[in-house]
C-alpha cells in the first residue's frame, strides 16, 4: 500500500506529505448542499454561495437558495433541492469532473473545505476525477474521516431520504441506502433525467466506486465546477 501511494503522490509531482490516503463512496439524498446554508459575509464576500435548485430544477437566487430549507430536514417539497448538473461529468476515458461531500468533524456550512476542488486517483485504476466540495459530511460506518462520498445518482439515499421522494414522487427504485444500486441495470428505476449520472459509474469508472482507494490533493477549481456551483475557494 505505501508503494502505491507513494508512486501515486510522485505522478502527481508533489510530496506525499500534501496528499491524503482514503477511499471513494457514493451518495444523491437530493437534498440542499449542505455548504449552501451559511450566512458568514466574510465566507461569502470571498467563496460565493453554492447553488441551490427548487423541486422542478429551478437554480434559486443566491439568498433565497441559502434561506430555503433543505428538505432533509423535514421541510415541505418546496423548499431546497440538489441541482441534477452537479452529477458526474465525463471528460476523457481517464479524467471526469464532479462534486463530492468532504466527511471530517465539521459538518457546519463555514466548514473552510466547502467549495475546495480535489484532484484524486484511484490507486487500483488508470482514473483521475476534480471534484468540489459542496456539503461538509460526518463519518458513519465504513465512510471514516477524509474520505469522498462522489454525488452519483443512484449512489445511495443515506441516512435521511425524503428529498428524493419530495423531489421525484414515488414509484422509482433508489437501491440501498448506502451504496445504493449495484448494477447498472438499475439506473433505468431512475427519474429519467438522473439516468446518465447513474451509468457514469458503471460505463465510465468501472464498477461501484463504493470502498475504492485514492490519493487526492487541492488544486485549483475548474471554471467547468464553479460556473456549476457559484462557489469557489483556493486550495
């Protein structure tokens, strides 16, 4: 495990010491991003605010969107929802772009890691994705502190999942709670519109992604992820 890890941080052309050693999981609750309910004006003078999208898909203004309940919290089917762009994003067999939540011990939105952007490898596999943070996360289970849970439709409804169906309604098949479906067969279940970033994990990384090991670090943010999010913060 050292020597993969340390041959990964050498293709990255920075020291180990800059890198962190964890594992990829998945996850869509459908729910407002967690970094887009801060009220800070010195966060949001300097990062901007994430983008949040009402039950039809519809990005919300900045103050309304940071204003709006999630309905992770019991809110009505009107109230914040996940916007369906912030699914995975192919851009070569070997690099895609997405968004991901950061798990550590602040699961507070002026958590400093809302809205950072990684470049992480999978230590197993020719792949390399640029994600941004957009919820801060809590470990639980077999997800452990500075790992990545990949925002993959399909990816599993968490511990919470009643914005899915406020969102979509029912009669779709979500999978399980954690890891959610487990073939690609299964993306069809999905609201139409989610399908493509369900399969991405099948057609494009290969498999689940659930307990892949990577080594990642910051980077700079893509505009392909900030003119997404409306956020940006540096490395």
């Amino acid at each position: 495990m050292l020597a993969k890890f340390l041959a990964t941080a050498s293709l990255f052309g920075i020291a180990a010491s800059q890198t962190t050693l964890a594992k990829t999981f998945t996850g869509w609750n459908c729910c407002k991003p967690g970094c887009a309910a801060v009220s800070n004006n010195n966060i949001l003078n300097s990062r901007g605010s994430v983008k949040v999208c009402d039950r039809d898909n519809n990005p919300l203004a900045s103050d309304v969107g940071r204003g709006t309940s999630s309905t992770c919290e019991g809110a009505n089917s009107d109230s914040g929802f996940l916007c369906h762009d912030y699914s995975p994003i192919p851009v070569s067999d070997e690099l895609s772009y997405g968004f991901a939540i950061q798990v550590g011990g602040n699961i507070n939105a002026d958590n400093p890691n809302c809205c950072r952007c990684y470049e992480l490898e999978w230590l197993d596999r020719n792949k390399k994705m640029i994600v941004q943070t957009v919820y801060p996360g809590g470990a639980a289970g077999d997800v452990r502190a500075n790992d990545l849970i990949i925002l993959t439709p399909g990816g599993g409804l968490g511990p919470v999942g009643r914005a899915c169906s406020a969102q979509y309604g029912s009669g779709y098949n979500w999978g399980n709670n954690f890891g959610g479906i487990s073939s690609a067969e299964g993306c069809s279940q999905l609201p139409e519109r989610l399908q493509g970033g369900c399969y991405w994990r099948y057609n494009w990384a290969g498999g689940d992604v659930n307990g892949w090991e990577i080594v990642y670090r910051p980077i700079e943010c893509p505009s392909r992820l900030t003119d997404i999010s409306g956020c940006a913060s540096n490395p």
